[in-house]
C-alpha cells in the first residue's frame, strides 16, 4: 500500500489549491476525484473574484419578499415544490441565521478571507503560467429601481465599515464602462477591486498541472470509497490502495455523502446554477461582468462568448434539468445588452454547496482524528477557495492562522 501524507478529496478548485497550500509546506498530497480537474462546479459561476459581497443569503423580510419567493416570482430563486419538504429544517437554520448579528459576523468573517484570496489566487496564476485568464476589471452591477439601490445599501454600508471600494454611478457613467449596455437601468455600482478570469475551469486545470509539477498527484478514484483504519485513512485509486495519517473532504456539494457513513450530518444543500455562452451581435463587446441585481443574472465575457449565469434553483438531488430559469434571464438580458445565439448547444448546470449560514466550513471534524474539512463556499468557491486553502494548510501544521478559524468551525453545527 503507497503511503503519502495527505489525501485530499476532491479535483475542484477547494480540493486543488488545498493541495497545492499542502505540497508547498512539504507535505506528500494526492488528490483524488472520479472525474477531472475543473469539470464539474469549478467551471460554473460568472469567473468573479469577490471583494465586496459582504452580506449573506437571508430570509424575506416582509410580506411582499415572502410572497414574491413563495410564488416563484423572485428571478434569483426558484424552487421545486417537490423539493420543499427535505428543504424545511435547513430553511428553519436560514431564519436563525437572519439577523445583523449574524450578518455582522459573516461580514467580518468573508471579508479577512477576501484580503488574502485575492493576492494567493495572483500568486497562483503567476506559478501556474495561468495569468493570462486574469482581467483585474472591477464588477458592474446594475439596479433598476430605486427600491434595488435601497436594498443594495446593506452590502454597502458593510464595504464602508471594511473599507471596499465602491463608486456610485448613473446611467451616463455606467455607459462609460459599458459603452454596448442598452440604458434599461437607473443606477449602478462599480466595484474596482473585484476581478475575474475568463476560463474557471481553464484556471482549475492549470493549477492541478502546476500541483503534478511540484510533486503533487492527481489520481481518478471515488471518494466514498474512503476507509478510516489503525492510524489514518484508505483511499482505492486507479494506481491502488493509498494510504495517509491524514484526510481533507474539499468534495463542494458531495462533501455530506462521503461523511454521513462517519456519523457526520452537515445542514449542506446543493442548490443549482444555470450557464450558457452566447455570441454578442457584430461590434458589442462586454470588458467586466455586468450583474443585474434585481433580475438575478450575470453576463461574464469569457474565453467561449459571453456566459450568462442564473441565480439558484433549489431542486430535490437528481431532479432533471429545468433550463427555464436561464429563458427567463435570457430574454430579461438581451434587452440590457446584444446577444445573439448561442456558441454552443449545451445548457450546463453545476451546484453551489451550501449552509445556513453562508459562511464554508473548515477545519478538523470533531470526532476523527486526522479527517478535516474545506467545503461550502456556496456561489464564492472560486474567490473563496485560496483562501480556505492556506488556512487549513496553517490549522494542520498547528501554526499560527492568518485570521480567527472560529466562524468557519465544523463545532458550530454541534455535530
């Protein structure tokens, strides 16, 4: 039996960077996942590098929100009536977590993660030759009523208190950064820390060749096949048993499954998103990611066209894929901007793991010695997952942390 001494599951971009933060601070790591690197849910989402998301997801407030999700009005949510039911205790969670309290901390909490996550996220570019997919452009997001501007001040009272930069904008100065936007809106918000690439899951693959680079290993096996035995953790790979004192589930929304035989019942859903990409008409371009918040889509240019991603559907596990969703915003987005047909048929979905409390987990399970967690990074997995990564690198050398591990304990679930 190989031994090596960490075995980290999971080939997306939490599994990979958590890896490479291994192999860097001398560790023998393999990761292992039945498919390949990037191409499951690191290949989704708009590309965004988040500075300034500061609020997390939250039960309506008043009638009006409650009625507009309870009636599948609201374009950023939609659920399958199906799917409710199992929904329920986790939904019960969301209302606890609903407060400024709580909002406060997350705040706190998300923006010492976004301070370093986008200076590892560069330095891994650059060691990985991947800059190229790097465009340090800022975000636009776009409001359509004044009631939207006034429910973005929450987010923007928060980058007051952490210091983000925001400018507000109208339509001219919008216009200015967007010359190609139709003028469907009323107010704007450009954010000029955020970033993107313009490949997710391009940038995933590259840094698990830079990991095979520095010694590291990427092997095809499944996860569920993992055995706690005298010492640490079994795993079967294509190349045989491997063996390792220590573990690190990074599996995004199949973490729970590999868990649940351990005893270990997180409050993680899986909700999905939707993405395709699309030709703009002759002459259009797009230079950032342009969010309409109120109509819950993002258009990203990225290396296939331009990508529209959705909001999130809450389905039951294994409901088939319901494209009406991404219509919807299709239609609602050709108006803001001049899409034509698609580049390519495929309409792709990935899931966005999530907890109540909007904030991943990370850190040691309480009641398996050497098993360890890095997973529910929810729509921030990309932004996220440098960052995660070198704090549990830090928490498994028993170093010091670069921030307080305390909000992103697996404890505060009481498992």
């Amino acid at each position: 039996m190989r031994k090596v001494d960490v075995i980290i599951l999971g080939a997306g971009i939490v599994g990979v960077t958590t890896a490479i933060r291994l192999r860097m601070a001398g560790a023998d790591v393999v990761v292992v996942d039945k498919g390949r690197p990037g191409d499951e849910a690191s290949r989704a989402g708009a590309g965004v590098i988040e500075a300034s998301s500061l609020v997390p997801l939250s039960a309506p407030e008043g009638m009006g929100a409650f009625l507009r999700l309870a009636l599948n009005l609201d374009p950023s949510y939609r659920y399958k009536v199906a799917g409710l039911p199992a929904l329920l205790p986790w939904l019960s969670r969301l209302r606890a977590s609903s407060d400024r309290a709580h909002a406060m901390r997350y705040a706190g909490a998300v923006h010492a993660l976004y301070r370093v996550a986008a200076a590892d996220t560069r330095d891994l570019l650059r060691r990985a030759s991947a800059e190229r997919f790097f465009r340090p452009t800022g975000v636009l997001r776009i409001y359509r009523s004044e009631e939207g501007i006034r429910r973005a001040e929450l987010d923007l009272h928060y980058a007051r208190i952490f210091g983000v930069r925001y400018e507000m904008l109208d339509i001219d100065g919008a216009g200015a950064l967007e010359p190609h936007l139709n003028r469907r809106f009323s107010h704007a918000v450009y954010l000029p820390d955020n970033g993107f690439v313009s490949s997710p899951g391009g940038v995933t693959k590259a840094f698990a060749r830079h990991l095979r680079e520095i010694g590291g290993a990427v092997e095809e096996g499944d996860a569920l096949d993992i055995r706690h035995i005298a010492g640490g953790w079994v795993v079967r790979t294509e190349k045989g048993e491997v063996f390792a004192k220590d573990a690190v589930v990074a599996l995004g929304a199949w973490s729970g499954e590999v868990l649940k035989p351990f005893g270990y019942r997180y409050p993680l859903i899986a909700p999905r998103g939707y993405y395709q990409h699309f030709r703009p008409n002759s002459g259009a371009s797009l230079s950032r990611p342009v969010e309409d918040v109120e109509n819950g889509y993002t258009l990203s240019p990225m290396e296939r066209g331009i990508r529209l991603t959705t909001g999130c559907e809450f389905a039951p596990a294994g409901a088939p894929f319901d494209p009406s969703q991404l219509a919807q915003a299709l239609r609602t987005a050709r108006k803001l901007f001049p899409i034509d047909r698609p580049t390519e048929k495929e309409i792709w979905a990935a899931p966005r793991p999530l907890l109540p409390d909007s904030l991943p987990v990370v850190g040691r399970s309480p009641r398996h010695k050497g098993l360890w967690v890095n997973f529910g990074h929810g729509s921030h997995g990309f932004t996220l997952a440098p960052a995660t990564a070198r704090l549990l690198a830090e928490m498994m050398a028993d170093g010091e942390t670069f921030t307080d591990p305390a909000p992103l304990s697996p404890l505060r679930f009481g498992l």
